[in-house]
C-alpha cells in the first residue's frame, strides 16, 4: 500500500505515528485506534510480532505467517529488554509496510 489513496493519507498520519510513541501502551485518540486498527487488519505477507522470551524481561522480534496455526519465525539477533521499544519497533515495520515510509 502505499499513501496515494486520499483515505490512506487520512488514516496514516505522522502526528499519529508520534502520539503512538508517547504513548505505547496507551490512552490512544479515537484517530489513533482506528489507524491502528487498520493497520493490524491490513497487514502485507510480513506480520511482525514479539515473542516474549523471558517474562517482564527479554522480548525477541518475530515473523508471523499468514498461515494460521504456522509457527513464528524468529528474526535472527533482534531482540529487546525493554517492552517500549519492543513495541516501538514493530509499529515502526508495520508503518513503512503501510505507507512505504521508514520513522526513526
């Protein structure tokens, strides 16, 4: 996908992407939920999730495969202490998948 489509350029806004990394777990505005929403609903052949490896502690980055049941694959030598930027990162793949643009 990419930004062309006037309701993805709607949905998909910087001022979110940055509202989504101030607030990673939350409160999220009502724009914020429905791009998120979006996102997680229109995921390309990637879908990266985390796996924690050792509770409240160690989360690696995963693949998920659009085959249900499929196991996860791990991403080889990303993994995270932190849960916020554990979460951060993810967010990060799923919005340059969405609109082609890369967030530092």
């Amino acid at each position: 996908m990419s930004l062309d489509a006037p309701s993805h350029r709607h949905l998909f806004r910087r001022e979110l992407a940055e509202e989504f990394r101030q607030h990673l777990f939350g409160p999220h505005s009502p724009a914020l939920r429905v791009m998120l929403n979006r996102m997680r609903s229109h995921q390309g052949e990637e879908v990266f999730v985390l796996v924690c490896l050792e509770p409240f502690r160690k989360w690696a980055l995963a693949r998920k495969s659009p085959k249900r049941g499929a196991p996860v694959t791990l991403v080889p030598g990303v993994t995270f202490t932190n849960a916020a930027e554990a979460e951060w990162e993810v967010f990060k793949r799923h919005w340059q998948q969405q609109t082609g643009e890369v967030l530092s």
